[in-house]
C-alpha cells in the first residue's frame, strides 16, 4: 500500500468511516486505505469471524476499530450496528455502501428469489445504510461512496440481476446527492474494473477467461484493491469536496473496449460448470 506517500497521514484522523462488507476484499482495501491515513474504521458484515480477521489487519495500521455483524438486507442490524458505530468511534463522516453480491446464470434460469437477493443486497442494502447512516452524516456533513460495477451501464452476458442492482445504485447515489447536497453531504460511486483476488473475479472468471479479459483491457492489466481503495480516499477527501453525484470508472479502460471478451469467457465457464470439461 503506497497511500501515504502521497496523502498525509493524518489526513482522516479524528474521521469515522462506516464500510458495509469491509470484511474482505475490495471493500476491506478501502478501509486498510483509510486506516492507514489515521482513520477509525467501522465494518459490517455477516460473519464475526471475518470481521475479527480484518479488524486485526485495521489495527496493524494504526486504526481503531468497531465489527458489527449485520447484514445489511436487515434495516434494524444496520441502525445498531451504526449507533455502536457512533458510542465508540464518533459520528460517521464517510459511508462506504459496499455489500454486494454475485454469481453467474443465464436469464432463464434465475428465480424470480435469485434476481430479487441480489437486488436486496446490493441497491436496497446501499439504500438501507444510506438511511441508516443519514442523521450522523448530516451532523458530520460527511459523503457516501457507492460502490457500482460496469455492468450499471453496460450489459455483461449472465448478470442481468447484478446489471439492475448496480444501474439502481448508480441513480439512487444521484438522486440522493442532489437531496442531500443541501445538508452538505456528497454522493459518488465507484465503478471498479477486475479486480485481482476478490471473491468477485472467483465468481465470475476462470484461469483462462482472465487470460482473455486482461488482453482486451487498454492498460493491459487486472486492477488491485488498493486502486480502488485511493479512488475512495480521492473521493472522501478535501481533494473532491466539489464532487458529488459523479460515477468514478477505475478499470484500467476495460469498458472501452465493450463487454465481448467477457461475455465469450463467461460463456465458456458456464459450459465446463456444465459438462465438467474444458
Ligand atoms: N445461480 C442461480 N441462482 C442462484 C445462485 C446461482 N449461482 N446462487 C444463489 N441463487 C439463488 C438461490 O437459488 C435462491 O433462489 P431460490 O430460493 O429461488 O432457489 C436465491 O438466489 C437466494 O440464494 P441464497 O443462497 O439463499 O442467498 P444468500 O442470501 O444466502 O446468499 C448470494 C446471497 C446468493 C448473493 C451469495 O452468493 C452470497 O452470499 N454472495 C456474497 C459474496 C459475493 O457474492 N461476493 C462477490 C461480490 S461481487
């Protein structure tokens, strides 16, 4: 992590940041990157154990840190988990709506439960703790990063409940940033690419449909979660007290190039997961 070489560290001290599943991956990198710039950290998740496991690396770097287990799909844990929030860190000033999840599946084999999960996680979840999190961050006149997909805005082959779920995120961050403006409070999203390592390109790519989506990104390569974690710091910062109802595109340009390659390793994986051959 190179973040402190070029943001001060103390740049968030004193700074409470909220992040919805940072128990892992993407979500997690965010929060080590505020961590390491003297922020305190909140996380929620649905499993202790890996909020536990993160908190350990948070406090490595420096941060206090508040686990609540709660999924966000439930309004009641969320408001607890943000009022612990409060009691033991202060306030929060930046919310990081990053719980999502993901699989594969052609249309016309998602369940009307399947496409209805994804949509609860991911859109109403970012709305439940926008709600939840809204008197602390009037007080604080603090700003919420959302964390989108490309496929808000591009149609990626098997991923229709995910495609809704993030577009409605992406809308929802403007309508509320133009809301919320007024109480000072800023809105963005983030849109990462591929991302190496996260649970999200397990889901969605093998060995081999990596090797074929990373040839057709301009920068030639996959993302990491620390790029994505200082797009989130950028966004949170003075550096962008301007900004707010902007969709931030971290991919390395993949979207420039359409969703084809995707699509032809996506469909591959789906036929081995099928006939268990290559
Ligand atoms: N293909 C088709 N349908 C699927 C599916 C798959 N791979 N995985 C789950 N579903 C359907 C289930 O069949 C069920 O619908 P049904 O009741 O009509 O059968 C519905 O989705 C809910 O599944 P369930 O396992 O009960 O949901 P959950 O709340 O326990 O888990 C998920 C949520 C499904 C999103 C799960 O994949 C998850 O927990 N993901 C979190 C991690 C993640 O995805 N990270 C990557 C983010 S990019």
């Amino acid at each position: 992590m190179n973040i402190t070489s070029y943001f001060s560290h103390g740049l968030f001290k004193g700074k409470t940041i909220f992040i919805t599943g940072g128990g892992s991956g993407i979500n997690l990198g965010i929060a080590k990157n505020f961590a390491a710039l003297g922020a305190s950290i909140a996380i929620c998740g649905r499993t202790q154990e890996k909020l536990d496991n993160a908190a350990v690396e948070l406090r490595a770097l420096g941060a206090k840190v508040c686990t609540a287990v709660a999924d966000v799909r439930e309004m009641a844990a969320l408001e607890a988990a943000m009022a612990k929030t409060k009691a033991e860190l202060g306030p929060i000033d930046v919310l990081v709506c990053g719980a999502a999840g993901n699989f594969l599946v052609p249309a016309e084999h998602l369940s009307a439960n399947g496409f209805r999960t994804v949509i609860d996680i991911d859109l109403m979840g970012s709305f439940n703790a926008s709600r939840a999190a809204f008197s602390q961050l009037q007080e604080t006149r603090g700003s919420i990063i959302f964390i989108s997909a490309g496929q808000a805005y591009m149609p990626y082959a098997y991923q229709v409940h995910v495609a809704a779920a993030k577009a409605g995120i992406d809308m929802m961050m403007k309508n509320l940033a133009l809301e919320w403006g007024k109480y000072g409070i800023r809105c963005n999203s983030i849109a990462p690419g591929p991302i190496e390592g996260t649970e999200g390109m397990k889901r969605l790519s093998s060995p081999d449909a990596l090797a074929q989506l990373q040839a057709g990104i301009p920068l030639g390569r996959l993302g990491t979660v620390d790029e994505i974690g200082q797009v989130a710091v950028f966004l949170a910062s003075p550096l962008a007290s301007y900004v707010s109802g902007s969709v931030l595109v971290a991919d390395g340009g993949q979207n420039l190039a359409g969703s084809a390659l995707f699509n032809i390793g996506a469909e591959k994986m789906m036929k081995t997961a099928a006939t268990g051959k290559k």
